[in-house]
C-alpha cells in the first residue's frame, strides 16, 4: 500500500461517514476562498483608513462650529496613506494569511509602517508646498484614530482566520500530499495545511531509501491517476532535502500534472531553509548566525538611542535630582552608585545607577539582591520595584557604552558565573546591552537563583539578537511601561 486512506465505515442508515463529514463541513462554509484573505485584507485596510479619516475631520472640526468640515481632502488624504501602507505592508509580505495569524508581528508591522506612511506623507507635502492645504489638527487626530483603527482590524482579522480554519468554514485548497515513508513530521505538517487553509485529500508516502526506480513509479502513477479527472489544485511534497536528486526526478515526473508542486523540507536538514540568506554572485550564501548591525542599521539603532534618551533626561531632570536628594537624605553615602559591567564585545564600561542600598559592592564576589534584603535602604526598596534607580542608565544610552535595548548587563561577578553554567551565554555580548531588552517584556527581571532562569534569559536575548529590526525595539520599547506597571519579581 502506498497511499495512506482510512477504512471506509458506515453510519446508522448506511452511508460512509467520510461522506457525511464532507457534506457537512461543505454545508457550514463560508463563501470565501482562502486565497481570497490578502485581497479582503487589503480592502478592510483601505475601508478602515478612509473611515477613519472622514471621522478625523468631523471630530475634530466639532469644537470649531466656524470651520467647515471638508470631506474630499479626507478623502484624499486618504488616498494617499492607504496607497503608502497598503503598498509598504504588501511589500513585507503583511497580507499573507499564515502573517495575519500572527498578531504581535502585525501590530509590530503595523505600527512601523503607519508612522513611515506619515513621514514620507509629510515630506512629501512639504516638498511640494502644499501642507497647508490640509489641517494639522485633522491629520494628528487621524494619525491616532487610524492606527488604533488599523489594530483593532487586525485582531478581528485574526479571530476570523482562527475561528474559520478550526472549523473548516473556508473553500481551501485541494491539494495531493506525498511525503517520506518514515518522518516523524507527517501529522504535524498534515495538522500545519490543515490549519492554513488546505485539505488534504489523499496523503501518498514515498519508498524507502534505497528503493529501486519501479516503487517510485508506481507512486507515481498512483499519483496522476488520481490527480486527473478529481478536483485537486496542487501537489505537496514532505520529504527530508538529503535524497534531493530523488526528489528532484519525482518532480520532472509529476510535470506532465497542469498543477503546481510545491516541496515542504522536513528533518533535521529543514533548519538550513528557516536561516537568512543571501546572493554571493551565482551562489547562495545561508546565514548560520546573524552578523553584526549594517552601517545603516547601526546608525539608526544609535539616532534613536540619542533622541530617546537625551528627551527622556530633559523631562525627567525633575524627577531625577528630587530621587537623588531624597537617597541623599535618607542615608549617608552618594546618590549614584557606579559598577563594572560587561559590554559589547567583552569590553567592561561603568554603569550608573541611583544607590538603593547600604553598600557599594563592586568586585569578584557579590550578592544578589533578594526580597527584603537587609541591604536596602528605606527609599532604595521602591526605587527598585519600581525600576526607577536604573534611569541614570539613559547616561550610559548616551555614551554609547549601553542602548535602550538589548540584553541587560550584569555585574562583572555574575557574568563569570553564569559564562560557565550557560553555553551560548557570551554570544549576548555581540551587540551592546540595553536599559530593557525582550527578556524583560516577558517577566524575566529580578535576581536570577537557578540555572533555568538564567537559561530563559539567555534563550531570549538570543533570540533578539538573531532577529533584531527597528520595528522591534520599538515594539519593546511600548510594551516595557506595561512590564513597569505589573512590577513583577522586581526587588
């Protein structure tokens, strides 16, 4: 048997359940082809942004009863950013149904993506003279009312596509799957069509390796036969990549079909095909680890670094200097406390932090801070929980010694340490440590006491280092308040 196929059963009036299933699922269909989710999605884009333009210019002439409410520049207005959106979204493969699924990548995407819009807009305009031809009060209101429009459409997005997958509501595709005799990986990927819109129909498993060419054949004989005449729309192929001249010759045999097919690769040898890569000449380079920033992508990871944190000291200056008298007052010793940490490279730098305790460790033995830790000073317990004694930090984003984001630095002490239990630990040092970092928006502050939270740290600031983007340290940037609030294990 080469084919895999369930045995037919009967239900109670003698007819095969296969078939009740089947017309069951074709009765509580929707009327949408799941190839026709990125064209839905790009018009619900369109429909929300001139929405929400023409609310935009309504509310906001509402306080002003002398100004007249235009409604054809929102709609040009509109026009305009839904064409620059739209397209930037489409570019980035935004619209395709398996990224809709993906909602923290969309709200990332979208957000980077609207403010670039804006910008581009607004040199645009400005280029042309023309900017005061639209309302500056309009546009700010648009700008918020929009993306926060444009999230909330993609969380529905996302409900529909889960809700109609799970239970089969959308017209998929019909498609042939073939895969190898003996992975390990054929229900999860026959799990994985199912759950971005195929229907696999019948499911034909490859010879063993080392199979003479006649088994081959007969699979695929099997195969057309089937396939000619039935309502199938592509061929799938599962296989592992190592017999690629097999694999290759099953798909020159396959040609005579008038339908695409496509090769999944499956096994350990899959891995090379999830690794960035690019052209060297003819050739094609993979990526086994992400290299260091671009020029580009280093100078605007630092421009933002500049701009953020110099804002961010101007407007907490008060703040900052009522913190440092109040550590002053409250016990005796200096406001700042300096400590050796370990930065880019390996390269050891000074970090600054408001004092909140009784001492001033620095060396190769130390103490990690624990709840209710004897060494806290009255104020320093708050300023710890919450994370204020680590803004003097933005001092350090200005220096370059740190930046907003990335892995967070740990004392000198700490790092020999967790080096020797961690493997992979020192490749965090291959970009430079931040004032928060994606470990952190995902609960990991505090004092490290095991092994396992160290590990979970560690698997998380690899993680953003192999994927950094703009899009990304901006996304932590926003989410690192809400961590604030939570002040969860931080003491």
């Amino acid at each position: 048997m080469h084919y895999v196929d369930q045995p037919e059963t009967l239900d109670r009036n003698g007819m095969p359940t296969a078939l009740l299933a089947e017309r069951q699922v074709q009765a509580r269909k929707w009327p949408v082809h799941y190839a026709a989710v990125e064209p839905f999605a790009i018009a619900a884009d369109i429909a929300t942004i001139t929405t929400s333009s023409v609310l935009s210019g309504f509310l906001y002439h509402l306080q002003d009863a002398a100004g007249a409410n235009d409604v054809s520049k929102s709609v040009g207005l509109a026009i305009l950013v839904s064409a620059l959106f739209v397209s930037l979204m489409k570019i980035r493969g935004m619209y395709r149904p398996a990224e809709l699924l993906i909602l923290p990548r969309q709200v990332r995407a979208t957000c980077l993506t609207w403010v670039t819009a804006f910008l581009v807009l607004a040199g645009a305009l400005f280029a042309l003279k023309i900017g005061s031809e639209f309302s500056r009060g309009t546009s700010v209101v648009f700008a918020l009312l929009g993306l926060s429009a444009l999230i909330i459409n993609r969380r529905i997005t996302e409900y529909l596509l889960v809700k109609g997958l799970a239970e089969k509501r959308f017209s998929g595709r019909n498609i042939v799957l073939i895969t190898d005799e003996d992975s390990k990986d054929n229900a999860g990927l026959t799990q994985l069509l199912t759950d971005t819109g195929f229907r696999v129909k019948r499911h034909f498993l490859l010879p063993e390796p080392g199979a003479g060419p006649d088994q081959r054949q007969r699979i695929v004989t099997s195969v057309i036969d089937y396939v000619r005449g039935s309502d199938i729309e592509e061929i799938v192929v599962g296989a592992n990549p190592d017999p690629w001249s097999d694999l290759r010759t099953l798909g020159a045999e396959l040609r005579v079909l008038p339908f695409p097919v496509s090769f999944v690769p499956v096994g350990t040898a899959s891995e090379m095909f999830k690794r960035p890569r690019r052209e060297i000449g003819s050739a094609v380079c993979i990526e086994l680890h992400r290299g260091l920033m671009s020029p580009v992508e280093h100078a605007t990871k630092r421009l933002m670094d500049v701009l953020l944190a110099g804002l961010a000291l101007t407007l907490l200056s008060p703040l900052l200097m009522l913190v440092a008298i109040a550590i002053r007052l409250d016990s005796p010793g200096p406001a700042l406390f300096r400590q050796q940490r370990c930065g880019f490279n390996g390269r050891a730098f000074q970090i600054f932090k408001f004092r909140t305790m009784s001492v001033l460790e620095d060396g190769p033995s130390l103490i990690q801070a624990k709840l209710g830790d004897s060494r806290f000073t009255r104020i320093g317990a708050w300023l710890r929980r919450t994370s204020i004694d680590e803004l003097p930090q933005l001092l350090n984003v200005l220096n370059g010694s740190m930046s907003l984001v990335g892995p967070r630095p740990h004392a000198l002490a700490h790092d020999n340490e967790f080096d020797k239990l961690v493997r992979n630990y020192a490749f965090r040092r291959r970009v430079k440590p931040g004032l928060t970092g994606w470990a952190q928006v995902h609960g990991c502050r505090g004092p490290t006491p095991t092994r396992a939270s160290i590990e979970q740290r560690v698997e998380f600031d690899l993680w953003y280092i192999d994927n950094w983007s703009l899009s990304l340290d901006i996304a932590i940037l926003l989410r690192t308040p809400l961590e604030l609030i939570r002040g969860d294990n931080a003491y």
